[in-house]
C-alpha cells in the first residue's frame, strides 16, 4: 500500500512538472540601436529650427494594428535620446510590431517628433535591431457645419449633397459625412477650401480657412469650417 501511494506521488509530481515546463515559454534579452534619418545626433531640423529628442519611447505589440492605433504594448520603455542603445528583457520569442518614437518639445509641448515603425521577430538568431527615425506624420480632420439656409440633402437647390475638398489632397465626399480625414501627410503649413454642391454639381456655397494653419508632427489638427 505505502508503494503504490509512493508511485502515485511521482506520477503527480512528474505530471505537474510537465504542466509548470509547457507553460514556460522562452525568453530573450532584445538590443535595439537608433538613428535619427541616419545620424548619431539626437536633434531633428523642423520648420528651419534645430529641436533636440530628448526621450525615445519604444513600444512593442502583438499586432500591427494594435501598433497603429498605439493600443495595448507588450513592452513599453522611455530613455535618454543620447543613450543610442537599449536592451528590452525578458521579451518571448515570437512576432512584434516595434514602435519607436524621438519625443521633442515644441511650444512646450512633448511630441513624437520622430519615429519608426518595424516588424520584428526575435529568437536566438536574432536579438538586435537597428532603426532609423523619421520625422513623423501628421494629419489633418476637415469638419463642416452650416449656419445659413444650407443643409445637407438631395431634393432640392439649396441642399447640399456633397462636399468639395481642397488641401494637402483633393476629394469630393458625401456631405453627410460631416468630416473628411487626410492622414499621413508631411508636418507643414496647410489650408483647407471647401465647395457646397448640389445634386446637380452646382456649386452653392464656399468656405475656406482664414490663413495656413501648421501641422505638427505626429499630431491632428481639427480644422472645422462653417458655410455662413
């Protein structure tokens, strides 16, 4: 009786020494090196001025999508631009979307001013990764309203059925849509000019912005215009 409890005690602790192995997955030690556009030099030039990078943020994730929308990081770690280097622990061998992002200030605000997006796989044939940052993206939210007889619709003259867009890129939308986005444009000076037409392609109405408004990297900026 003692021998067979016996053989059942190494049976259960063999069973839940193979339970506790099979969850452990394998784990690296992951360097990433950067650059900013090929240069050692933590500084990027933007609308004529010199701004220094003083952070880069690192962010890993399971899908690119999660990665676009910055949602959800495996990993997420920010040091000094001037380090050039840095090691992510402990990281499971397998496929990440790696953003990498060059935080400056502009108009004492802290911005991803520079960044790089890349697909990874790490392994014990592959702990290292070198980037180069680009300045970032930004983006531009077109929003329009009425204050006049004007109003969306299809039925008669003075209904709008769609919206005519000039800007960093032309279009011409549904005027139900009530915004329009124009992604992954370069950071600069922008206006925006807006047709109202009708359903018959009449231009009934135009608005457009006062002056050019600027596009900070890896920022939106809201331009919302009135037809009055």
């Amino acid at each position: 009786m003692k021998n067979r409890i016996w053989i059942w005690a190494l049976v259960g602790a063999a069973i839940a020494l193979g339970s506790c192995d099979s969850e452990v997955a394998d784990t690296y030690d992951f360097d990433v090196v950067w650059t900013l556009g090929g240069s050692s030099d933590c500084r990027i030039s933007f609308q004529g001025e010199t701004i220094d990078i003083e952070n880069i943020h690192i962010r890993m994730y399971k899908s690119k999508n999660d990665a676009l929308a910055e949602r959800n990081p495996t990993d997420d770690v920010v040091v000094p631009c001037e380090q050039k280097e840095t090691t992510l622990r402990r990281l499971e061998g397998r496929k990440y979307w790696m953003l990498t992002q060059g935080i400056g200030t502009i108009d004492d605000q802290e911005l991803p001013l520079c960044d790089d997006l890349s697909e990874v796989r790490i392994s014990a044939n592959n702990l290292h990764e070198r980037v180069s940052l680009t300045q970032s993206e930004g983006e531009i939210d077109i929003i329009w309203g009425f204050a006049s007889t004007l109003t969306c619709g299809f039925n008669k003259p003075n209904e709008v059925a769609t919206i005519e867009i000039f800007s960093a890129e032309s279009d011409e939308v549904p005027c139900t849509d009530g915004h329009y986005l124009i992604s992954n444009i370069i950071a600069n000076d922008y206006s925006v000019t807006l047709n109202a037409k009708n359903a018959n392609g009449d231009v009934i109405g135009t608005v457009k912005t006062e002056s050019p408004f600027l596009v900070l990297p890896g920022q939106r900026y809201d331009a919302r215009l009135i037809f009055e």
